[in-house]
C-alpha cells in the first residue's frame, strides 16, 4: 500500500459513476482522518498521472511516511504476509531489475520476495465468536479470468474465517483513478455470496483504520514468486496465510452467483428458443492475446467441421466468426453478449464448450460445464488443475523465424499456423465426449 496527501481538492469520477473525493491535507491534523490516503501501488501510479494531465503544477501528491500511519492505534491487523513498505521495496525491485536484465526474472522475483511462509490463525488475535470486518485493498486480479478463478481462494478463506467467527464483513478495494472495466471488476466480485462491498481505491486513512484487519494485495501477483510457480488459487492462499496443501482440491471449484443476474429480456428469450432444439455448444476461437487467438480462417473451417460432424448441439458463438455462414444450427450473440452479465448468462446456458485460453473456461467451471480448451501456453495444466471439467488440447509453437532482429517479423517466420493447421477437430469432439 501507498500512504499519501494531495496539495489540492479534486474529485475522480469511476466508470459507474462513483466520485472519489481527495481534500487539502488539514494541518496540523491527526494521521487518522480524511485527508489521508491509502492506494495501491498501480493506482496510485495512475492517479498521477491524472494530477498531471490535469495541472501537474496545482495537483500533486505528497508521499507520508508509513510508519507514522501504521502506529496509530487504531490501525487494522494486517493478515497474510506482509507487504509493509511496498513503495520503498518497489525502488529495490526496480533497481534489481536494471541491473540484472541477463538473469532469469524468476531470480529477480525471488530477490524481491523476502517473505516468509506465515499462518493466518496465529495472526488473529479477536476472541472466537466476534464479528470481524476485513478490507482487501488491490483485489485479487488483473482481469476476467484472474477475478473469477482467485475468488475461490477468498471463499475457501472466508470459509476458514467462519470456523472462528459468527459475523465476516469483507470489502475489497480495487483500482478505479484510471481503471476502465472497474465496473466490470465491481461486478464479478459482488457475484460471490461472501463479500460485503466492492468499493474505489483511494481509502482514507479515517475508513481504513474503522476495520480490524486487512490485506495488503497491492502489486502482489506482480511480485510474489508463488505466482509464478503455483495454481492462482494455491498462490492465493499461500498470501493469506493459509497452507495450501491442507485444502481438499474438491473445495478448490470457482463459484458465481447468478440468482438476481439481470439480462435483457431479448437475451433470455433467444436462450430459450435455441435450447428447445437440444444441446448448446458455446465455440469461442478468439483471445485478446493474438498468441492465443485462432486465426480466423482456421476457425471458420473449424466452425464448418464441428456444424457437420456434430448435428445434436446448436452452436453458439458471443464473437463474430464467420458471417457467411448461414445454418439452422449456428447462432450468432455477438450483438446480445454486451456486459460481463451478459457472457456469463450465456455460459450458463451452455451444455458444452470448445474455447481458446480466455476467461471462458474459468467461468464455465463455475456451473460444472464440460469444456476443452485449446491452449498454446506451456502452464495451462497448472491454470485448470483443480477444474473437473475442463480438458485441454495444448498447441505447440511450431513457428520459425528468421528474422536477425528482435522484433518479430511475419514476412520471415515460417510454419506460424502450423500447430493450428494440424488440429483435428474429431479429436477435439472425441475428448469432448469422455465427460
């Protein structure tokens, strides 16, 4: 966390409309009031860029010194492993980085992260029984995919928590000075039944020290070495305190609650109509990440394959595939899948999926769904070890360049598509029918 005044009043408004308000640091003041802010590392780096873009001159920050805050007697119990003076660890790390740009970046992770392995129930020092309020500031990932699948490791804590406590209020505080999906984000967190409120970084120094503890998750998956080794839910759990290995991996499934979900009425409606033809399945070829993307003409051929070879599903695409196909059995909702609502909606619907390595399979495992994923990243046993019913086919890099720069140039890489060339798509549906 960063602890830190503003020089003048100026108020940030997040993509649902929600003003974060900073005042005048009030001199001489107590370090517990409400001109005094606490943020993330990212966030913070934002905000001044805001201040910059605004009037670098009239808005500045001004860093305070974080031993001064954590003093006071009201400051929270921070859980998990620290991360106390991430501002001055973070010139360290970039330091370290400079200077060995020809080691490994695992040994320059490792050079960071001086944590040791803690235990979260040592750390608790309320008697049994209390009500507890708990505040995560950063979040718990940096997109779809690590929103939803790092959420079961705050259930499995908020699990934990309820053997020792009646009442757990746990609000997460995420990125919002400059965060164009916080909405998004807000949305995915509030979809699991345990978490209070999801509220904009920054945090005033006043609100903060109102909870009894908190977890400091500022720019930890950028830096905690376990991230790079572990499943994103161990890693998770290894942060909070909790050893990982003691958690039955049948408690390790992701979990969205879809009860009050709201949709349009137009979507609903199309849903419904589809599946009274049979069985849904949901083929989702692109990525935002071009590595992990099919190319285009590979998947039309695909789609054309998995329409003839497969004639008791109905095949649904929430992407714009191949508009010249025209077939009773394939149904585009590109049009209707506007919100992250309305994606999940749909997957819900689903009663299988053949997806690229995207959010799709994180949420997917979240209502039992059988799915493949076709993935050209290395780790992908370790992203889907604890899901059930996820399959992967993993594509292998055959491309070669010849290129002597180091930037990429397609002109001179040869066999780029091989991989995605030599696909079988019965092989896809043979894997698809062992669930």
């Amino acid at each position: 966390m960063i602890f830190f005044r503003v020089t003048q009043n100026i108020n940030i408004k997040t993509t649902d409309g929600t003003l974060v308000n900073y005042h005048r640091f009030k001199t001489p003041s107590n370090l517990e009031n409400d001109t005094v802010y606490i943020t993330s590392e990212n966030d913070f780096n934002d905000l001044k860029n805001v201040f910059k873009n605004v009037d670098k001159n009239k808005y500045q920050i001004k860093l305070l010194k974080e031993d001064s805050i954590r003093e006071l007697e009201s400051f929270p119990i921070e859980l998990g492993i620290s991360n106390k003076n991430e501002y001055l660890k973070s010139l360290d790390f970039k330091k370290n980085t400079e200077k060995k740009l020809t080691i490994n970046k695992n040994e320059i992770l490792s050079l960071f992260d001086e944590s040791n392995k803690v235990d979260i129930f040592a750390q608790l020092i309320k008697k049994l029984g209390d009500e507890i309020s708990i505040a995560i500031i950063g979040g718990v990932g940096r997109n779809i995919s690590e929103i939803v699948s790092s959420c079961t490791a705050l259930r499995i804590l908020n699990n934990k928590l309820e053997e020792l406590y009646k009442n757990i209020k746990i609000d997460i505080y995420i990125d919002a000075s400059n965060n164009s999906f916080y909405s998004r984000d807000k949305e995915i967190y509030l979809k699991q039944k345990f978490i209070n409120n999801v509220l904009p970084l920054s945090i005033t120094s006043k609100k903060f020290c109102s909870y009894d503890y908190f977890i400091d998750n500022s720019s930890v998956m950028e830096k905690l070495s376990v991230f790079n080794n572990l499943n994103i839910v161990d890693s998770w759990l290894y942060k909070f305190g909790i050893d990982y290995k003691t958690i039955s991996p049948f408690d390790k499934y992701n979990e969205l609650e879809i009860k009050d979900l709201l949709v349009s009425k137009n979507l609903e409606e199309k849903i419904k109509s589809i599946k009274l033809k049979g069985k849904l399945l949901l083929f989702h070829p692109f990525s935002a990440r071009i590595n992990k993307t099919i190319p285009k003409n590979i998947a039309n051929v695909m789609l054309k394959k998995l329409l003839s070879k497969m004639d008791d599903y109905t095949i649904i695409s929430t992407l714009n595939i191949a508009s010249e196909i025209v077939d009773d059995r394939f149904v585009n909702l590109s049009k209707d899948s506007k919100t992250i609502n309305d994606f999940i909606y749909i997957i819900s619907n689903m009663n299988a999926i053949i997806t690229t390595d995207t959010s799709t399979f994180h949420i997917s495992d979240a209502f039992m769904i059988p799915t493949i994923v076709l993935s050209t990243d290395t780790k992908i046993d370790t992203k889907v070890e604890y899901y059930n019913y996820v399959k992967t086919i993993k594509i292998i890099d055959k491309s070669k360049s010849l290129s002597k720069f180091i930037y990429d140039n397609d002109s001179l890489t040869l066999y780029r598509y091989k991989s995605w060339q030599s696909l079988k798509v019965s092989k896809i549906i043979k894997l698809l029918d062992t669930f």
